[in-house]
C-alpha cells in the first residue's frame, strides 16, 4: 500500500503544479469572472455607443450622402434644421440593445477564449506568442458578437439615414417594416458579412493594439509592479491605450463601416455588395467620414476601455494586461 500511495504521488503533483492561464491572474477566472467580464461589457459597450448617437447619426448620413452632409459640424447643423433636434438622437435605443449585446459577447467571450488559447498552447508557447493569442480569441469573440448585433445594426442605420418620413423612427415600428420588408431589406443578416468585416478586424486591433500599447506602458514607463501603481494610474493608463488602439481600429475597418450605413441606402436596395463597392469607389468608401470616425471610435474605445477596467476594479478583478 505505502509502495502503491508514493506511486501516486509525482502524478498528483504534475497536475497540482500544471500551468492553468485561469489561474495565473490576478484573480480565478472562474465562470463569477466570466459573467462579471460579461456585464462589464455590456456596460462599455451599450453606454459608450449610446453616447455618441449624434456623432453616429451624422456619420452614418455623411457616407450614405457625401454631397449633401460635407462635414460633421454641417451635417450636425442640417440635420437639426431640417429635422428638428431631437433627429440627432435617432436610433439611440436599437444602438444600446444592439451594442449591449455585442459588448456581452466581445469580452465575456474574448476573456473565454483568450484562457482557452493560451491553455492550448501551454505557459511557454503563450509567452511567446501572446500576440496571436489576442487576434485569436478577439477575432472568435468578434464573430459571435456580430451575429446578436447584425439585426439591430440594420434597424438602427436604417432609421438614422433614411430621409424625414419615409420610415418609422420609434424601434417596435422599425422593426415590425424591416422585418416585414425582408425581401427587399435582407434583414435580419444581410449585413452580417459586411459587419464582421467592419467588425473582426477592428476588434483584432483593438484589443491586441490595447494589450500591446499596456503592455509597453508597463515595460518602459512605469516599470515596477503594475499593482504597486493606483488604481488612477492604473486606469489611465487603460484610457490612453484605448485611445490610441481606437485611432487604428477606425482607419482598419472604416471601409466597411460605409459599406454597412450604404447598404441601408434606398437608392442601393436589391444591389449586390460588389456593385455598391464598384459605384461608390473604395477610395471614397475608405475616406469619406474618416475624420469623425477616428473622433469617435478612438473616444469610443478608450472609453469602453476604461468602463471595463473600472467596473473590474470595483469588484476586485484589477485591471486588464501588463508586463
């Protein structure tokens, strides 16, 4: 028996000992973490988006009709003259239920599979190749995400771009037309392959210029022991690498976020994705917009960013990367 107990022993000590990426953290990530990553993300997400509605309502109207919306402070002004000021705010309600669920499924899922990952790949491998871990696991939570949104995007551009009485505004009834108008809109997924290529490598960028940009904070600037630093510090310094990731997600997808506010466009119904790319010109489908998208997104993104950090602060789950 004491030969058969020492037998035993070396195999319970390599799986007591064996590296697990959940429980090399801060604290377990356990499924509590998971659902709180969950919750956190639909805070950053939902409020961040619902936020800027007017911002989004004039940029949307900027790609969809360049020659009449030239700028965002012009196009912000004409759509208030013509339609009154509460039109900045059209669509706020299917962009928070939308992005709510898409910020659910972005980190909760982001947080799962970067876990996944790294456990498949062992301590060593993840070490040095931690990079691809982030696009890997942003990418797969990208995809899950975009499919809870692809129907509430479609209602919410909808809504935002379709000239004064032409299309109900309030959300019940602007679901009720395009679900009823399927044939002609494509809803509930027609914009699901344009969205994840607007979408994925966004949120590839996002998250690995975010890890990567506090991952050099941590390295070359404040050097010891993130958690010898205060939460202040901590969280801007989740801020400016929000930011900073936000200003290239912007640049990265903003070709296909006019593709997205185009296909809502009456004029482009019934029109294959490679005809209204042939007739807008990718040119034109990669500038026009440009400027107010980078204003928002990198807003947007170092907000969302520092929305999850503080949340996960608050309960105790500390902030996201490092050295």
């Amino acid at each position: 028996m004491a030969a058969q107990a020492n037998q035993s022993t070396p195999s319970s000590s390599v799986l007591v000992t064996k590296w697990d990426s959940r429980y090399a953290g801060h604290v377990p990530h356990d499924l509590s973490y998971y659902s709180k990553c969950v919750l956190g993300g639909i805070l950053a997400c939902g409020l961040t988006h619902t936020a800027i509605c007017p911002l989004d309502v004039t940029k949307c109207n900027m790609q969809v009709n360049p020659e009449k919306y030239k700028g965002l402070v012009k196009g912000l002004r004409l759509i208030i003259a013509e339609e009154g000021g509460q039109a900045i705010w059209k669509g706020w309600l299917p962009t928070f239920l939308g992005y709510s669920a898409q910020g659910a499924f972005k980190y909760g899922l982001y947080e799962v599979f970067k876990d996944q990952y790294a456990n498949m790949l062992g301590k060593e491998n993840f070490e040095k190749y931690k990079g691809l871990v982030w696009c890997a696991a942003s990418a797969s939570a990208e995809v899950f995400a975009d499919v809870a949104l692809c129907p509430l995007e479609m209602v919410k551009v909808k809504v935002q771009t379709a000239p004064k009485g032409t299309f109900p505004i309030a959300f019940g009834a602007a679901w009720s037309q395009m679900s009823a108008q399927r044939a002609e809109t494509g809803f509930p997924y027609r914009s699901l392959v344009p969205l994840w290529s607007r979408q994925v490598p966004y949120t590839v960028a996002k998250f690995f210029f975010f890890e990567k940009v506090v991952q050099l904070f941590y390295t070359y600037v404040f050097t010891k022991p993130k958690e010898t630093y205060s939460k202040t510090t901590q969280l801007g310094v989740t801020f400016s690498s929000g930011y900073t990731a936000g200003v290239i997600c912007a640049i990265v997808s903003h070709p296909a976020d006019s593709l997205v506010s185009l296909l809502g466009k009456p004029a482009n119904k019934g029109k294959s994705l490679g005809q209204i790319i042939n007739e807008t010109g990718f040119a034109k489908l990669a500038t026009k917009g440009l400027g107010t998208r980078i204003l928002m997104i990198g807003t947007l993104t170092g907000l969302q960013w520092w929305i999850y950090d503080t949340f996960k602060t608050a309960l105790g789950m500390g902030t996201t990367g490092g050295k």
